[in-house]
C-alpha cells in the first residue's frame, strides 16, 4: 500500500483529511489543549490541494501559529502530501478579513487566511459570537436583556428608541447591544445594521471633514435601519461629532428606524455631552447592567466553560464565582487564563491549578500582598537597596521610585494611609495622597509609566503566588 505521505489523495474529502490531522495532532498534544483549540475547528472544503479549514475567530489562528506552527506544519505535510496547504476561514469575524498570509515562515505549508465577505457593500462590524442565546440573564441585566430583545425582534416599532444600556465595565453592553443587531440580521439579512464604537464614529468623521465628504458620511449613517453606537460617553467634548450625530440621530428617529446606544453612565450623568442629545436619550428607554450575582456568576461560568470544551465541577464553579466577583470579563478572563495554564503546563485542572490562577486574576488578591513585598520588588525594579526607599532620602529617582512604591501599596494592599507613609521613611498620610494622586496623572498621560506600573503590578503578583 501506498503511503498517504507522499502522494496527494485527492479522491478524500475535506472532512476525511481534516479527521486525519486530528488523529496525528490528538497524540501529540494535552487533551485540554486538543478539546479546546483543535476540535472546534471544522474543515471546510477542499479546494486543490488547499485543505481550508473554519475557525470560530482570529484569536484562534494566532494561539496554534504561536504555540504549534510546526505541529501543524508537520501534520498538512505528512496527510496532504508536499504539495499541500491548509487555509484558514473565518466565519464573518470582524475586523474585516482580508486575504492574507497569516505566517511569514517560509514553509509551503503555511496557513492563509481566506475571506468570506458577505455581499453587503459595507461591514456591520458585528461579532457573530455576540448573542441572546449565550447572554446568560440575572438579576443585573433582566430589564436591559429584555428590551433589547424585543428590540431585536421588533426593530423601530417598539417604544424604547433609542434604547440606552448603561454600565460598568464587563458587564456585557457591548454583548447585549450586538445581540440586537445580530438577531434583526438573523431574521431579515438584507436590513442595514451597523455597530461601531462612537470613538471609531469620531475618527471617521474627522477621516470625512479632511477628505471633504461629510455629506457621504452623514448620509451612510442616515441609511441605516438599526444604527448601534457603543461607548457614547466618548462623544463627551467633541462637540462638531455631537452635532452631526444629533442630525443623524434625528433622521433616524423620526423615520422610525432603531437607535441603540451603551455608555458608562446613565444619560443624565454624562456631563459634557450636549443637553439636546441627553434629552433626546431619554425619549426611549434607558436600563442598566448591574454586576452579576453569584448565582449569575456560576451560570456564566458553566455556560462559558462548556462553551470551551472543559467540564469544571460545580465545587471549581463556585469557588471562581466565590472569588471573582466584579465583572463578567473578569470571570471570562480567568476561565482563559485556567485552559492557558492547564494546556501549556499539560496539567490537568485541579483546584490547585484553580486557586493558583484565581489568586492571579482576582482584584481581591490584595490581601496576600504585603507592603514589603512591594518595596522589594519595586526596589528591584528600580536597581536599588530595599533600604533606599524606607529612608528620607530626597534624590529625584529614589523619590520617583518611593511614589511608584506608595501607590502600589494603596492599590494592592488594605494598609491604611498612616501605615503605608510610616513604612516609607516615617511620612504622613498626606504625603501617600500626593504620592498616588501624582502616579494616577502620569498613568493616563505617558504610557510608558502606565507599561511600568502594569509589569510591576504583575510582577509583585507573581511574587505572591
Ligand atoms: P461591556 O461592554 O459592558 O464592558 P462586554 O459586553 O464586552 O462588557 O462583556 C465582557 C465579556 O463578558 C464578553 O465576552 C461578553 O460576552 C461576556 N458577558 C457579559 N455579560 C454576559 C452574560 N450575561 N452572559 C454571558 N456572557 C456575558
Ligand atoms: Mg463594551
């Protein structure tokens, strides 16, 4: 017999041949690794010797390039022969997908990237992963999930226009409000939907004014049946965006067609944003999202966890919802962080494992970190003695070191001001409020402390687990 390695078999399907690399990558990789990177991938067609293959978003191309580029190199070469390639497809993901390579190794092997656009003359910007079916509801957003349900399906004719969903961050806006788009697509395709952020809307503007066609802008949007804006409260200060936004705003409305919009906060608390757009946010309606309760939170995390091909037992579920209890994305974020911990390790999900990478996600982990670690570690950073930054010395870069130090110790740890002052050369209280105050101004200007102060904070983490 023949081996399939070195002629094509091109009288197999794509789900014959895409079955076969499975088999060789099923033995050489973690199982947790396999149920969650390889098996969701479905092939696609066979197309020459190009084996395509479905993957649900980008992020997946990039975790198996990053972490098994030659596993799969390997695979394609020994079941599709010399001549064999494997593509990527993904499934209207956004960004819009261009043809590209997505791998620069010389290797005929190398995956494209192929792109599935749809006929629509323009992008809707809309991630088909967001949902009604997986937006799990609770107590925090049953009256938000619903009117935008029935916003969804009753798009224009319902009375909650513009529908208004506001929120802390994580707690699944900008989720609810795709889920509206992605469901009046669902059932009438040929409707113009369109998402976008208001800062995105903002950029494109000026790209308009510049170029000399805000007509053309204005009018793209005025076009639209469900015109979807998340993070309004970008719009705060921009004050030529507000008003051909309110133009286009009001075409809209009076024409019956849906305008849904998310921000941070309720519209009569976005200071800076014109009174007449305020007043106009308030003619539909306006719903908030609360953090989830733990019942909500152990729901989301059986749902996204099986949606991840894990089984975790209901022990495991509740002690990440015990511990993780400020947003969804943060729950979200600990469940990747497990699968990334248990398959690059090839450990198996343990609590162990689960305690471990809890203490490394959790805002509450606080507790475990002492103000001396935190002198340590920033010392260290720094180049200098432990000592350096516990006594009054006043040279620019110990100082500088000293405030970065204080400001961690407010944030990561529960000492009280007086503690905190007392451990950095016997000063007072007011001085660590000076301290903090001066780190938080330079965190949201120079990006490059903001670097500094992450890979810190990282660091006095790590130091604790
Ligand atoms: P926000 O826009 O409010 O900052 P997102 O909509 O981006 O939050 O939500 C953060 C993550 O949490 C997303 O991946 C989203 O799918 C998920 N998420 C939020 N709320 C829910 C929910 N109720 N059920 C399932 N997933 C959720
Ligand atoms: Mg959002």
């Amino acid at each position: 017999m023949q081996s399939s390695a070195l002629t094509l078999p091109i009288e197999k399907n794509a789900s014959l041949l895409w079955k076969e690399c499975l088999s060789i990558i099923k033995e050489n990789v973690p199982s947790i690794t396999y149920n969650t990177w390889f098996l969701p991938i479905k092939p696609f067609a066979l197309d020459n010797n190009t084996l395509k293959i479905s993957v649900p978003n980008n992020f997946f191309i990039e975790w198996i390039e990053e972490h098994y580029n030659t596993l799969i190199n390997k695979t394609v070469g020994h079941v599709l022969g010399a001549e064999g390639k494997l593509a990527y497809v993904i499934l209207e993901e956004k960004p819009p997908v261009e043809e590209r390579p997505i791998n620069t190794a010389q290797n005929n092997h190398t995956p494209t990237l192929i792109s599935l656009k749809k006929t629509r003359n323009y992008e809707t910007f809309l991630n088909p992963r967001y949902i009604f079916d997986n937006f799990i509801k609770g107590e925090g957003n049953q009256l938000a999930r619903a009117a935008a349900f029935a916003v969804g399906e009753n798009t224009g004719q319902t009375s909650f226009n513009p529908l208004f969903i506001y929120g802390g961050v994580g707690l699944g806006k900008t989720h609810l409000i795709q889920a509206i788009g992605n469901k009046i697509l669902e059932a009438s395709p040929d409707k113009r939907v369109i998402y976008l952020s208001s800062d995105v809307f903002t950029v494109e503007f000026v790209e308009a004014i510049q170029n000399d066609n805000v007509n053309e802008f204005s009018n793209f949007y005025k076009s639209m049946d469900c015109l979807i804006i998340d993070d309004i409260q970008f719009l705060i200060g921009k004050e030529k965006t507000q008003d051909l936004f309110f133009q286009i705003f009001n075409t809209l409305h009076q024409s019956g067609r849906q305008v849904v919009l998310s921000s941070d906060k309720a519209p009569k608390d976005l200071k800076g944003l014109n009174e007449r757009l305020i007043s106009r946010f308030s003619w539909g309606l306006s719903a908030d999202v609360q953090p989830p309760d733990f019942e909500t939170r152990v729901a989301i995390l059986k749902n996204k966890s099986f949606s991840f091909g894990i089984s975790l037992t209901n022990e495991i579920l509740e002690y990440i919802a015990q511990n993780i209890t400020s947003n969804i994305r943060e729950l979200e974020g600990c469940l990747v962080k497990l699968l990334a911990n248990s398959s690059l390790n090839s450990k198996e999900i343990d609590f162990d494992l689960v305690k471990k990478t809890v203490r490394e996600v959790s805002t509450n982990k606080q507790v475990n970190i002492s103000i001396d670690v935190i002198n340590k570690v920033v010392s260290e950073f720094f180049k200098m003695e432990e000592n350096k930054l516990r006594e009054k010395n006043r040279r620019k870069e110990v100082v500088f070191a000293r405030q970065i130090a204080m400001f961690l110790s407010k944030s990561l740890t529960k000492s009280s001001l007086k503690t905190i002052g007392l451990h950095f050369g016997g000063r007072d209280h007011s001085t660590v409020i000076h301290a903090h105050a001066c780190i938080e101004k330079m965190l949201s200007s120079d990006p490059k402390i903001k670097e500094m102060v992450i890979s810190l904070k990282n660091k006095i983490e790590m130091s604790v687990v």
